[in-house]
C-alpha cells in the first residue's frame, strides 16, 4: 500500500508541476513594453552593459553572438572577454565588430586569475569596463531573442536582485541531442521555473542580469568567487541581500547541433557535483524528480491490486512522458514523436547521474581540471 500511495503522490506532484512551468512560461498577450512601464522602473530601458565570455569557435559562435547585436534595444554596449591573444575565436569577434557602429562594443583579451572558476576570470575585466549600472553576464552559446534585455528587464522589482534564465536547448541535431533537450527544456529548466513560482529562484550562468549596486554593495564581482559556480554564489549573494532571483518568462534557447553520450553525460555530471557542493540539501530529494522511482513502487504494489508489473510501469511512464511532451508542444520547446522515449532514457540515466554527483569531486571544463573540494587551492588557465 505504501508504494501505491508513492507512486500516486509523485505522479500528481510530477503533473503539478509541467502545468506550473508551462503555466509560468506562456505566451503573455499584454505587450512587453507595456509591462515594463508597470515594473517601476525609473527608465524601463536604461543603458546595459553585455560582459560575454568567449573561448574557442563552437558550431553556433557566430549564430549566437551576432545575435548580441541584433537586438531591439536603443542603448547597450557589447564586451567580448577573451583570456588568450592566440584564441581562434578573435578573428569573428573582430568581424563582427567591424560591421558594428562604433561604440557599440569591443574586445577585451588578458586574464584576471581572483578565482578557480576560469569563466570568472575571464568576465572580471568585462565587469571592471562595463560603463553602465545594468550589467548582462551572457555565455558565448546563448542566442539572444531581439528582446533579450526587455525579457530581463521586465521581471525586475524592488525585490529582485538578480535576473537569469535556464538554457533552453535547440536546434538539435540527432537523437542524442534531443536527450539533451530532455534534460535541459522540460525537466532542470521545469523545476527551475516551479521554484521561481514560488519565489524560490536559483540563479543560472547562462544570462543573469545584474544591478551593479547590488554586486558592489556585496564586495565586488570578486565575491561572486566564494563558490566554484559563479551562479551558485550569484544566488547565495541575492538571497543574503534580502533578495530574491527571479527567471525570465520564457528561456533563451542554446543551439546543441549534434551532441555525444559522453559530452551529456559529462555536463550533467558536472552540474550534479557543483549543485550537490553548494546545495546538498536541496540536491538530496532530485532523485525523487524522475520517473524510475514511481514506476518500480508502481511495479511492487502491481499484483496486490491485481495487475502485472510491467503494465503498471508502462502506466506510471505513460502519465510522466506524455503530458511532458504536450506541456513541450504547447510551448513551442524542440518535441518530436520519439520525445517521450528521450524523456523515459533521461529518467533512467537520471539516478545514476545523481549518485555520481554524490561521489565525485573533480571535473574537467573546456580543458580545464576543476574540484568542488573545499580544501583544494588551484590555479588553472583560463576559458569561457
């Protein structure tokens, strides 16, 4: 009987929580620019510094950071932080540049080691040459909507201290990037959104957001060192300001183009260290946030009700996937037949992830040795 009531509860709280995403997540019909004029704002569109970090040519670079300056936004600067003169993506940035009016960004190269987060290191300078109050962190693989600053600014009140929006993957290429999208879309980017709904946001890397008071205030962009993860730190800072994080509407895609087993496997591992490091009580229940579970509570309380074991499972899976992969539909998110299929390996793959997050401290990043211990001081060289 127990194992019923489980399987029962986690099945509603798992459909609970694809309508709460897709309810945060909807198309809006109010107008964004009319929105921003309700936030409070003194200038619903002042001057906005954008810090990208860049390292290495990736399929998408210069997809995504032309974008930076396709948007439809009338004052803001671009900073490209490079930490290598020799770095094979500076000839596109030069090009990109060269197309811009002038003033309108630049490239910044050298490197500032306050951390043993490289990506750190590399926006330092960006922040330190930032000229404007409102300040944009944005990894090199986002692809930025024409309103990307008004989708961030739009989300700020007087209790906000900070702005960020989970990875969204698109453009996928291959069935193992849709594995990723499963990962990323409607499981880590739904969960994100269910804690912002009540306002409980963690801060995300990939676009924040930034008042630079509030930064200042708190010690510099330097502070932001006191985790490995910047956004773990970034979130930790908000909070202990009296603050809150708050996500976007709706989140900014990354282009995946074809991935690897392993590089998934690599990155979600990587995310799993880092938030069971800065987190270990909100990590320890993620496990319950999958559909094996369920479905092997499904599958052991089957013949005391009178079924077979596998036509529970099958059940269990069915009401998980499926919804998942109209809430997907619904919102216009990468979905394809085969999608539930994804959702189920993702969810098999899943708790395996989980407790390799809880037995490993080391990872490597873009070539880079990096440790969640908090007894090890190193130093290592720089990428974004």
């Amino acid at each position: 009987m127990i194992a019923a009531v489980f399987c029962l509860i986690m099945t509603f709280f798992n459909l609970v929580s694809l309508a709460i995403a897709g309810w945060r997540c909807r198309l809006r019909k109010q107008p964004l620019d009319e929105r921003l004029l309700l936030t409070g704002l003194e200038n619903p569109t002042p001057p906005v510094s954008i810090v990208r970090p860049v390292c290495g040519l990736e399929t998408f670079s210069e997809q995504t950071l032309r974008s930076t300056f396709e948007l439809d936004y009338p004052d803001y600067e671009v900073l490209f932080c490079v930490q290598k003169k020799n770095d094979p993506i500076i000839p596109l940035i030069k090009k990109l540049l060269g197309e811009q009016p002038a003033g309108r960004g630049c490239l910044l190269v050298g490197d500032d080691p306050i951390s043993p987060n490289p990506k750190l290191n590399n926006c330092f300078k960006g922040w330190q040459a930032a000229k404007h109050q409102w300040i944009v962190l944005a990894d090199s693989n986002v692809l930025a909507p024409k309103d990307y600053l008004q989708q961030m600014l739009v989300r700020f009140t007087p209790t906000v201290g900070l702005v960020c929006s989970p990875p969204l993957g698109v453009l996928p290429r291959g069935w193992r990037a849709q594995l990723e999208c499963a990962f990323l879309n409607s499981f880590q980017a739904r969960w994100q959104f269910c804690a912002d709904a009540i306002g409980a946001g963690f801060a995300q890397g990939k676009s924040m957001m930034w008042r630079r008071e509030i930064v200042e205030q708190s010690g510099g962009i330097a502070v932001l060192a006191s985790e490995i993860a910047e956004d773990a730190a970034a979130t930790k800072l908000v909070r202990n300001a009296g603050m809150t994080v708050a996500l976007v509407d709706r989140p900014f895609g990354q282009p995946l183009g074809p991935r690897t087993l392993r590089a998934i496997y690599q990155r979600q591992t990587r995310w799993a260290r880092l938030r069971r490091a800065s987190f270990p009580l909100m990590y320890a229940p993620e496990v319950f946030s999958c559909s094996l579970l369920p479905m092997l509570a499904g599958a052991y309380a089957a013949r005391d009700f009178g079924f077979e074991p596998w036509t529970v499972v099958a059940l269990v899976a069915a009401l998980y996937h499926l919804p998942e992969a109209f809430a997907n539909w619904a919102l216009r998110w990468p979905t394809n037949l085969l999608s539930p299929v994804n959702y189920l390996l993702r969810d098999l793959l899943f708790p395996v992830i989980w407790i390799d997050g809880w037995l490993g401290d080391d990872f490597v990043w873009l070539g880079n040795s990096m440790t969640v211990r908090e007894d090890v001081d190193e130093t290592v060289d720089g990428a974004a």
